[in-house]
C-alpha cells in the first residue's frame, strides 16, 4: 500500500553537514525513494502548490547580486519600471487565480521595503486585496524592519519570500552590498510578526556541493522551518556576471530537492526558476523527490516560464493535479503543515 499521511512525527533542528551530505551523495535512487516515502509521510501525494509571480517593481536594484537581471550594478536588458499601481496588480491576481493559482508572489527590485509613505502603503493594498480574493499573499521586497513586517502581518500577508541563496562562505562571492546576517535578521523578524516564511535558494552559482549543504543546514535548522523552501535553478542572462556559467546538472538539482525534502518533510519544496532548462523528464524526477509547489504563468519576474498550458499537459501525464483552491481555509489536504 502506498504509505499516506502519518500524525505526529517530529521534523529535527539539529542536522550536522555530515549528515546532509550523507543524505545528499547517497546513490541517486536511494535519496528519491527516501525523499518520495517521507513526502507521502507529509503531503497530499501528486498534488501541487500553483503560485503566480508579478514583477511589482523591475529594475534598477542597488544591490549587486550576480545571477539577477534587475541588479543596476550589471548590464542585463530589462524595464526599470515604478511601483506598478494597485487595481494593475489586482487585475493580475485575479488572472492568476482563473489559471487555478492558490498563491500571489509579489516581487520588488528593492534592497529593502520602503520605510514609510505611499509607496508601502501601495503595497499594503495590494496585499489586502490580494486576501480579498481569496488568495494567499506573498511579498519579497528586500530587507524589513520590525514596523513594516507587523505592517505586513496586519494587512493579512500570509508569507514573505526573503531567500538565503548559498551557504554563508560562499554569500560574498556572489553578493557584496549585504551580509548573511542581514538576511538572517530579516528573516527573525518576519517571523517574529507571525507571517510563515519562504526562504530558499539558487544552485548553479558556481558553488561547490558543500556550499549546497551549508545552505540546507542554514534554512534546516531554523525553528520552526521556513513553510516554503524555493530552489532555484540559476537563470543564466545576459549582461550579469553569472551569464556564462555552464549549465548544471539537472541531477544536482533533483538531489538538492529530494535532500530538501528529507530534511523538512512538513515544508513545501518548489521548484522554482530554471524550468525553461529542464526537460520534462527532468520536472518529474523533481516531483518525485518531493517537489509540491511551482511558479505558473510564463513569466516570472524578468525571464521566461513554461506557460500554464504546458504545465497542466505536464501534470496531466504525470497523473498530478493542482492543489485545490480553497483548500488552506478548509485544512484539506495538507497533513504536514503547520508542525513544523
Ligand atoms: N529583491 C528581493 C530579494 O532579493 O529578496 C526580491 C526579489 S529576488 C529576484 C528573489 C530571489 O530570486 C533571489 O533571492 C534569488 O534566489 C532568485 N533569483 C533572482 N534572479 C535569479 C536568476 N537569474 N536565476 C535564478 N534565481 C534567481
Ligand atoms: C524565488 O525563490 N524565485 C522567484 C521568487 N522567489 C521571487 C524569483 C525568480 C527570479 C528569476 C529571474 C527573473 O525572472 O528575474
Ligand atoms: Fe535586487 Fe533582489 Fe535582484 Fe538582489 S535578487 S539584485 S536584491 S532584486
């Protein structure tokens, strides 16, 4: 029988790189039938989380991160555009929900939220209308401080997307204009304001598989875990300085994800940005490792995304549906949630 949902089990706060690594190198079939078992332990199985990216702010970032195309340090081809206005968001949330969407990603190229004024208060609308709909909220808009999360927390913001990207030895050969702890800090106090938190981060960086552990072992052993753990697949474009690494291993990625899994079973894994680069075998060997949630539509922030076309011929092959809308007011279908 195929195991299902169990009640009870503890998720650890304690792992060792030694024991991620283990997790990690063991033989390719082995990590995926372990990842697979403890995401039927936690999860609705062949179900996935729809989450729909809107660029709110693009461009002209102060920050220097080296993958991202909306850094104003590098040359990469996109729009510099001001806070997008309320009812335009709106009109796209309400786009993404017809696509069976259960979540809204609301993105700036901030280095940190707006400290007051309109421009935040803006964003408070955005996130108030997006509840309205019915729709879980997500914002990542840089660094916070403790108002602005509460601020957030109040208008209903159900997470905030704030990813740790690497391991912390390997942060400043990728990101210069701010520390680990930073983000770190940022991250308490998103907490702390009682909003779930989303923090992941990108492989293909020119990081070593060690740096890959350090980073699980950051995002692993918070208290409780992050409720949603991106991973990106570096989105190679040009102009950044990143824009001529070689291609990764597909398999990396697979093994990233299906170690994710392992160590926070209650969590959502998503596969996040690179699925343009993946084949579809490639996506589904990323399911089976415990992926539960994607970004749809075909854009994400700046760069391209499978459509929601090609995703429902995807989850159709596979025999996998969307997570029903819904479902989080009615606690269906997410055993693992909230225990973490
Ligand atoms: N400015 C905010 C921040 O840095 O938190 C929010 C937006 S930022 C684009 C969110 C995340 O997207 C980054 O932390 C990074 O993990 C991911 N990302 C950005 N550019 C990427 C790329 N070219 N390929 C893959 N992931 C990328
Ligand atoms: C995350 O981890 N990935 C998303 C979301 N959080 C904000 C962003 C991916 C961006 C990929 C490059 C781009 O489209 O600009
Ligand atoms: Fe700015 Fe975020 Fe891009 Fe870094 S990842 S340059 S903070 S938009």
């Amino acid at each position: 029988m195929i195991p299902t949902a169990s009640k009870g089990r503890a998720t650890r706060h304690d792992w060792s790189l030694t024991e991620i690594e283990a997790l990690y190198t063991q033989p390719f079939a082995d990590l995926v039938l372990q990842a697979q078992l403890t995401h039927r332990e936690w999860h609705a199985p062949n179900e996935v989380q729809g989450c729909v990216l809107l660029n709110i702010k693009s461009g002209g970032c102060p920050e220097d991160c080296a993958y991202c195309p909306q850094s104003a340090h590098y040359e990469a081809e996109v729009p510099r555009d001001a806070l997008m206005d309320v009812p335009s968001a709106l009109e796209a949330a309400a786009a993404a929900r017809a696509q069976g969407a259960t979540r809204f990603c609301m993105g700036a190229a901030w280095r940190e939220a707006p400290s007051t004024g309109k421009a935040f208060d803006q964003v408070l609308d955005m996130v108030r209308g997006v509840r309205a709909l019915g729709m879980e909220a997500c914002c990542t808009l840089g660094m916070l401080n403790e108002r602005q999360a509460e601020a957030l927390a109040e208008a209903g913001l159900t997470a905030y997307n704030h990813n740790l990207d690497t391991a912390p030895e390997f942060y400043g050969s990728i990101i210069t204009t701010r520390t680990y702890q930073d983000r770190l800090d940022t991250l308490a106090r998103v907490r702390k304001a009682g909003i779930t938190v989303c923090s992941g981060g990108i492989i293909g960086l020119g990081e070593s598989r060690r740096a890959r552990y350090g980073l699980l072992q950051q995002l692993a052993n918070q208290t409780p875990h992050p409720e949603s753990v991106p991973i990106n697949l570096l989105v190679k474009v040009e102009g950044t300085p990143l824009a001529d690494r070689p291609d990764e291993d597909p398999l990396e990625l697979v093994r990233m994800i299906g170690t994710a899994r392992r160590l926070m079973p209650a969590s959502y894994v998503r596969l996040s940005a690179g699925r343009m680069s993946l084949s579809d075998e490639a996506q589904a060997l990323c399911f089976l490792a415990g992926a539960n949630s994607v970004f749809m539509g075909d854009r994400l922030l700046t760069t391209p995304n499978p459509d929601a076309d090609d995703d429902m011929r995807l989850f159709n092959r596979l025999g996998m549906h969307l997570r029903p809308q819904g479902a989080e007011a009615a606690g269906a279908s997410l055993p693992g949630h909230g225990r973490s």
